[in-house]
C-alpha cells in the first residue's frame, strides 16, 4: 500500500517536472527559431512560399466566416438594441465588437486550426521520414531553412487575415442591418465612425493580432519539431497544437483585454 | 505550382490585407475625420458640462459643424473651457448661444449652437459668450426635493399661524 502511494506521487512530480522542462525547451527553441531567422531574412523567397499556404490558403475561411459572424452580430444586436430604441448603435455594436475582440480572437482560433496544424503535421511528416536529418547531414540547418520561414510567415499573415476577417464583418453587418431589415444607412455609419478610435480601438487590435500570431505559430513549429517520428506522434502533435494554441489565445486575450480596455474611453 | 503565380497570389494577398487594415481605419474609424477640410478653433465657457466628451459632436440645427477638441478646467473662474473645431464652411454670428444637449433620453452629449443676429462672425479663437451649461439629473431632482420641502415648510407655518 505505502509503495502505491509513493508511487502516485512520484507520478505527480514527474509530470511536474516533465511540463516544465517542455516549456523551457519550447522557450529555447523559440529563442533558436528567432536567432536563426536571418536566412530567411535574406532569401525572402522562402517566406513568400509559406506566405502563400499560411496565409492565401487561410483566405477563404477566414473570409467566409467573417462574413457570417458580422451578419450574426448585425441580428442579435439589432434584436437587443430595438427593444431600447437604439437600432442605429447596431454598427457601433458590429465594428467595436469585431475590431476589439471578435476579430482577433476568433481569426486566431481558425488560423490555428487551418494552418498551425498544417504547419505542425507537415515538420512532423519531415521529421518522421528523416527529412530534417538529412539536412542536417548537407550541414543545411533545418532551424533556419524550415521553421523559421514558417514562423515568420505566420507572424505576418494572422494580422492582415485578422483585418481583413473585421472588415468583411463589418460588411456582412451592415449587409444584415442596413440592407435587410433597413436601419438607416446614415446612422450607422456616422455613429461607427463616432465611436470607433483609431488608437483605442483599431491599433489595440492589430497589437492583438500580433501576438497571437506570433503564439500560434510559435506552438505549431514547436511542436512539429518536437512530435516523436512516428504516424502516431504526428497526429498526437497536431492535436496538441490546436489546443494549446485555443487555450494560449483565449488565456492572451483576457490578459491583453485587460491592460488595453480599462473603460477609460 | 508556379513561382509566379505563388508570388502574384502573395501579393494579392498583402495588398488585401493592407487594404482592409486602411478601410477599418478610415471607414470605420475617425481618423478620416480629423482631416476633413480646413476648420477654425472656438471657445466656450460652461459652468458645468455633464458628460460631455472629447470628439463629441458640435451641432447647429441639428447638422454637424464640428467636434469637441479639448475640454480643460479654467483655473481662474473653475469653469470648464470647451475647445471646438468648427468646419471654416459655417460661420457664426458673435452672439451665438451655445448649450449643452443630450441626444435622446439617455443618449450621448453634445453642444447645440443657436445662430444669433449680430453682423459680425466669430473668428478663430474666439470666445462665445453665451451658454449654457448642461443638465445634470441629480441637481435637477435634488433642487425639486429642496422646493418641495420648502414647499412643506411653508405650509406648516402657514398651519400653525
């Protein structure tokens, strides 16, 4: 009995200890990816490969679901803001709702999911058939020629794919709003403009957006490298991926909110 | 695929999100607003001024003739010093009247200027002399206690002369 016990225990620290040796690892391989990212500096043509399935690749989904969440937003909040005779705030409702949170966040999350885990499956495939080896043998650093390319490419893509994500729902707002069920064009227009602030709102947002990227793509190279080289591992780290990368963004996301918007506005 | 057809498509795709990123700004945002056209600076006086905010609308006759620039506390007098932008289209008499309003029940604050018949215009700088200060809902109930309970006062002595 007492050796089951300790045997428990043991099994808590190990896991203990095992968590936060991957999160130093994980922090020096991102360090690594940083130090090494000039190649990719300089041959630029690597970056714009990535660019193309991070980023153009990302496009429709992310265009398409923007346009739902605004036309969603633009039927609830004109439901609920009828009831107090404010129907033309709709679009104040729509753009601060998209820009600060909706937007960023939920761009993010689908970032993940269509291109971290492609990410992550594809430097787990190379690692798995020994790809990333023999670079290594041509004294070719797969750091610097595989992930961080990638990383890079991420970084620059979630942001223009989070602005665009808001833009289109702003448009399926006010496809909803205006067009549809006829809240003055007028007024929804000037009282967005009226509410929205370039610095408070727009900019804060975009700063968001950055650091996600920068989360979501550092976790699926990481763990693309890390996954054990087997059809099992692979699978195994593209789950991991898109999971920690949900759990990062929602978890960044209170702790931005929360020094950005102090309702001072 | 194609180097450059991947390179065309990357393009497209920064220049999309770039434009995006300037449509939220302009379009949506007020940084189109700042520059609209040439504007001349008015000042105003107000005793209290409510929830008035910077960037709120300056409104005569219910159209928009400018925003709210700045809002300072006058250390001389301890009223509110309401700096505006006025649009250099509309020009206003000296003796404009200017008030703070609420748009709605409970909507947001904003200043209404009433046009007054004096010949000459106010220039940039220049100060407006008359206003009015904005309603605060808790003066206004607690001067309506106080006179009702005045009202009572009086009342009783009236009884019990």
């Amino acid at each position: 009995m007492p050796r089951r016990i300790v045997s428990g225990i043991q099994g808590v620290g190990h896991r203990v200890i095992d968590s936060i040796w991957r999160l130093g690892y994980a922090s020096r391989f991102f360090l690594l990816t940083l130090l090494k990212s000039g190649t990719s500096l300089r041959r630029f043509g690597l970056v714009i490969r990535e660019l193309y399935f991070t980023g153009v690749l990302s496009l429709i989904i992310i265009v398409v679901s923007g346009l739902f969440v605004g036309m969603v937003l633009g039927l609830q909040g004109y439901e609920t803001l009828q009831r107090y005779g404010a129907e033309s705030a709709v679009g104040t409702m729509v753009a601060l709702s998209l820009l600060r949170e909706l937007g960023p966040v939920v761009a993010a999350l689908l970032f993940a999911s269509r291109a971290g885990s492609a990410i992550t499956a594809e430097i787990g495939l190379m690692k798995a058939t020994e790809q990333l080896a023999a670079m290594e043998m041509m004294a070719v650093d797969p750091i610097a020629r595989v992930v961080a390319p990638r990383f890079w490419a991420g970084v620059i893509s979630m942001p223009l794919l989070a602005a665009l994500f808001s833009a289109v729902g702003i448009f399926g707002g006010y496809l909803v709003a205006v067009v549809l069920i006829g809240v003055d064009e007028g007024s929804f227009w000037s009282q967005m403009q009226g509410a929205v602030d370039f610095h408070y709102d727009i900019v804060n947002g975009v700063i968001k957006t950055f650091v996600f990227g920068i989360a979501v793509t550092a976790i699926a190279v990481f763990e693309g490298y890390d996954a054990s080289p087997t059809a099992e591992g692979v699978s195994g780290a593209t789950t991991r991926t898109v999971v920690t990368s949900a759990l990062a963004i929602l978890g960044l996301d209170f702790v931005l909110t929360s020094f950005m918007f102090r309702g001072m506005g | 695929m194609q180097r450059t057809t991947m390179d065309l498509w990357v393009g497209l795709f920064i220049m999309a999100g770039i434009g995006a990123l300037l449509v939220l700004a302009l379009k949506v945002g007020n940084l189109g607003t700042y520059s609209a056209g040439d504007s001349y600076t008015l000042v105003g006086n107000f005793e209290n001024i409510g929830g008035l905010k910077v960037r709120a609308p300056v409104k005569s006759a219910g159209v928009v003739v400018g925003r709210v620039t700045d809002i300072q506390l006058s250390t001389e007098t301890f009223d509110a010093l309401v700096i505006m932008s006025i649009d250099s289209r509309y020009k206003f008499p000296k003796d404009t009247f200017a008030s703070i309003l609420t748009s709605g029940l409970i909507g947001e604050q904003y200043i209404g200027l009433a046009a007054g018949g004096d010949e000459a215009v106010l220039k940039s700088g220049d100060k407006i002399m008359k206003t009015n200060s904005a309603l605060v809902l808790e003066e206004m109930i607690g001067r309506f206690l106080f006179d009702k309970a005045s009202e009572r006062k009086e009342d009783g002595n009236a009884d019990s002369d």
